[in-house]
C-alpha cells in the first residue's frame, strides 16, 4: 500500500516531536510535493532524524527540493537525503546545491540520480564541490539527469578543489575526451576520492590513457566502476582494496 500525501503529512506531525527516529524510508509512496513539503518542514524542528529516503516519488518536484534546501540552512542533524528519481529539475538541484555551497556543513549523503538537473543543475554541483570541503562525502547526481557534456566537465574540474567527498557516483552521463582529460587533472590534485562510479557513460578513446596515468599516480581511490580500460590500470598491487 502506497501512504501518499496523507499519509506523509501524518507522519510529519510526528516528526515534530518525536526525539528518537534516526532513519525515515517513504520511497515508492506515491508522495506528491505537498506531502514533500511537509516533511521537509517537520525537520525544522526535528532534531533526531539522521537519513530521510524519498527515493522513487516521481512528483515530489522543484517545490520540494526548494523548500528542503531552506530547511536544511538551520537543521544541523540530517545526514543524509536520498532523492532519486523523483522529478526534481535545475531549480531543485541549484536550490540544494547552494545551501550546501553557503550554510549547511552537516549533509553527509545527497542523492539526485534518475532526475531531470539539466546542465544548469550540474554546474550549481560543481560550484559547490568547489567549496564544500567539510561535510558532503557521497554525491549522486548521474543516471539519466539529462546532463550535457558542459555540466560533467564542470564537476570533473570541481573534484580537484574538494577535500572530503569520497564516492561519486556519474553513472549514465556523457563522458567524452575533454572530460577524462579535466578528469585526470583533478585526480592528481585530489586526496578525498575513494570511490568513482561512471557505469553508462558515452566513452570515447582518446583520453582514457590520461585517467589511467592519474589513477597510477593517486594514492586514495580504491574503487572505479564503468570505464573497462581505465579499471585495468587498477589491477595492480597497491590497489589491493579494490571491491
């Protein structure tokens, strides 16, 4: 049985006051951006819940994720917010990138994929990544966001100015020469990343051997996923821990 907005707002009045839930999963509820709303107003005062699931509400949308983003400006206690495929847009995802960009130093875990973030969205990502370096360790923004080549170089170039994300998962976006290349540089400079998810993503030949030299040379990432010839530059000794 799906709980939908009713249901939601039901348990956003719980959420209020109660002082012991840590971990919250509505996913496939059939939650509309009105019972999004109000749970992401119940944690104005919450204080408890560590991780909220709303993954697969296809309609929560931009109104949810904006008026999350103004919430999470005072909660200090939610750690992880997973919102995949649930129809947030460009608005959405800059709405979310900017509080985690100026005010919010407790998110731990955002997950975006299977959206509609555009390029616009992916670039406000960037210029977050850019200058979150106290909080945000994983960050899910691929599979099938509708992210042109321009919004992926931009994170590939964000990932060497960030110094605590440790998974970041890209999978399904366009990864061409230009990418891997910017890629490669931030993989030399970076010193946080310990896993690289681009499962699904458009290769194109020239480039890869750039990743594979940076990869050689970094000394934290264990684990990459999708790019076949690039993950064989990992089969060596040093990377022993490789899932």
């Amino acid at each position: 049985n799906f709980i939908r907005d009713r249901g939601a707002m039901a348990l956003a009045e719980c959420l209020k006051v109660n002082k012991v839930l840590h971990t919250l999963n509505l996913s496939n509820n059939n939650i509309t951006n009105v019972g999004g709303v109000g749970l992401s107003n119940s944690l104005e005062v919450n204080s408890s819940l560590l991780e909220l699931n709303l993954d697969n509400n296809n309609l929560l949308g931009d109104e949810f994720a904006i008026e999350m983003g103004k919430v999470l400006q005072t909660n200090e206690s939610l750690l992880a917010l997973l919102c995949s495929r649930c129809l947030i847009k460009k608005r959405g995802a800059i709405a979310l990138a900017q509080v985690l960009e100026c005010n919010n130093t407790t998110l731990e875990v955002l997950s975006l994929g299977g959206n509609d973030i555009r390029t616009d969205g992916m670039i406000a990502m960037a210029k977050m990544l850019k200058k979150n370096n106290s909080s945000l360790k994983t960050l899910e923004i691929g599979t099938k966001n509708n992210i042109g080549r321009v919004g992926v170089l931009a994170v590939a170039k964000s990932i060497g100015s960030n110094t605590s994300l440790e998974t970041l998962r890209l999978n399904d976006c366009i990864i061409g020469a230009q990418v891997l290349i910017a890629l490669s540089r931030s993989l030399l400079r970076n010193a946080s990343l310990l896993r690289l998810e681009l499962s699904s993503c458009a290769e194109e030949n020239v480039g890869w051997h750039h990743v594979r030299h940076a990869i050689r040379m970094n000394t934290t990432l264990i684990e990459l996923s999708g790019l076949e010839r690039i993950e064989l530059a990992l089969q060596t000794p040093q990377r022993s821990r490789m899932v």
